[in-house]
C-alpha cells in the first residue's frame, strides 16, 4: 500500500493531520461505545457542564477561567477522563478535556514549595501570565489547560492538598512511575514554555498521517462499507488482483488496529508516545 500521505482523505480527516497524540486519543474515546452510551443517558446538569465548557472555551480570557467539577466526572474516570467532554465534540473544535493525570503522561504537577518539590528560581504561581487559562475542577484536584497563541497546550494537575497559591512560589512533582522519562520530558518542556529554557515549536506528530487513516477506514466501515469500497474511496489506485493484494492486507489490518484503538488502545496515545513540540 502506498504511503498514508498519499491517501485520498475526505476533508473532515485531513483536518485530523494537525492533532497531537492527545487529540488523536479523543478522537478514539469520542467513538466508543461505553462512553457514547454514558452520555446517551446523561442528565441535564452534565450537558449544562458540557455546554458552560465549549462556551468558556470559545472566549478570550484574560483571567483564569474557573468550571466546576463535572457531574459525569467519577463516571468516566475509568475510561481515562475526570472531566469529560460530550462525543460529538471533534478535537479540532479544541475541547477542554481533563484527563485522569495518571493516564496522560504530559501533564506536569504543580504544588506549593515542599521539601521533594523546591521553588522553582524566582518563578510565582501566575498561571494567566502563561497563556489562556482553563481551571477544570475534579476529584482529588483541579486541571489547569493553559493555551497560547501558536504553542501547544499545557496541561497541569495541581492536587487538592498541595496546590500553590496563586502569586506565591511553587514546585513541581514528578510522578514515579513507568512513565518516568515521559513525565521528566513534559516537565522539561514546561519549564521552557514559562521562559526557563529554549522556545518551544511544533513539531508534526509522525504516526498522525496513519491514525487519521484508521479513523476515516473506522467511520466508513461503521457506514456499512465494505473494505473493497473504502479501499476504492481512499487508494490512488485499485490494485489488479484486488483479494491476494498487500493492499488489502495492509487495509484490514489497520481496520482491526482502529477497533482496537477505540476500544481502548487510545489510552497509549497518553503515555508519551509520538510528540507535537520540540525545543528550538
């Protein structure tokens, strides 16, 4: 099969290419099926939630935007998210989303100056400084999404019991787990991002190219398309002996990598893999 780059995407996916692993990741969620069946039955203060979040998002805040704890929070934390976001949200809307910190590997906590966790230089907790800031209220702590013109989100977990006071110094805290390196990376490029180290600049995630793929195969086949079909939509060009074809192959096999994902694959898109900034 040729490269992914060569595909003939519809639109609605090329759009997809400029998403990070993090948005690739909602993509997936937003398509399975416990949680499409979690907010198939959501009452009405979760889709006020939900509603208050798009619109909060939408605004130029000058000040920390400060949204409740969302009613289907402990619902879906299993699934990863402890501030969810209704599936018929795409991640190219750019979605406040809170995922569980243990789950998304390039969040970086953020607590009041202690012992393990030391000031950081003269550096004061001013998280409107920094860019457009999203308090997500949660269970055990609150996320700060801070967002800023031409830069990736910043994504911090500040704890309930150690969240640093605003204007005051503060630390970060490393989490000791298996995504160790993961976590040291993120809090690397933090530090750049607030000024203490090299600017930061996208970089493209490679694998996007094959995820927006498996999404547009997963939605066609979801029409009711057969492989042959979608293989007629998004190849170039038809191969002659269309059953025996790598083609083929290479088609049904990112079908079945694509049910995976949404089942719950999207978890590793969290964990560090791929990127979407580099320092300069």
């Amino acid at each position: 099969m040729p490269g992914y780059h060569t595909l003939r995407l519809p639109d609605g996916y090329r759009a997809l290419l400029k998403l990070s692993p993090v948005g690739f990741a909602w993509e997936w969620l937003r398509r399975n099926p416990e949680y499409r069946a979690l907010w198939a039955t959501a009452p009405a203060d979760a889709m006020r939630a939900s509603a208050q979040a798009r619109a909060s998002a939408r605004r130029n805040a000058s000040v920390t935007t400060t949204l409740c704890r969302h009613p289907l929070g402990r619902n879906s934390a299993h699934l990863g998210l402890s501030f969810p976001v209704p599936p018929e949200v795409p991640a190219t809307d750019l979605p406040l989303i809170g995922w569980v910190p243990e789950r998304r590997t390039d969040t970086v906590t953020v607590v009041r100056p202690v012992i393990w966790a030391r000031s950081l230089g003269a550096l004061r907790f001013e998280p409107a400084r920094w860019g457009r800031a999203y308090r997500l209220e949660a269970e055990g702590g609150a996320h700060l999404l801070i967002r800023r013109h031409g830069a990736p989100e910043l994504a911090l977990w500040l704890p309930a019991d150690l969240e640093p006071i605003e204007g005051e110094p503060f630390g970060l805290y490393v989490h000791p787990d298996q995504h160790h390196a993961a976590r040291v990376a993120a809090v690397a490029r933090f530090r750049c991002a607030i000024g203490m180290g090299s600017p930061l600049r996208f970089a493209s995630y490679r694998d996007a190219p094959r995820q927006a793929a498996m999404l547009a195969i997963h939605d066609a086949a979801a029409d009711g398309m057969t492989l042959r079909d979608i293989a007629a939509a998004l190849l170039p060009l038809m191969p002659d002996d269309w059953r025996t074809s790598s083609e083929r192959s290479d088609l049904r096999r990112l079908q079945e990598t694509g049910h995976w994902m949404r089942t719950g694959g999207y978890l590793s898109l969290l964990s560090g893999r791929g990127t979407s900034i580099r320092a300069q």
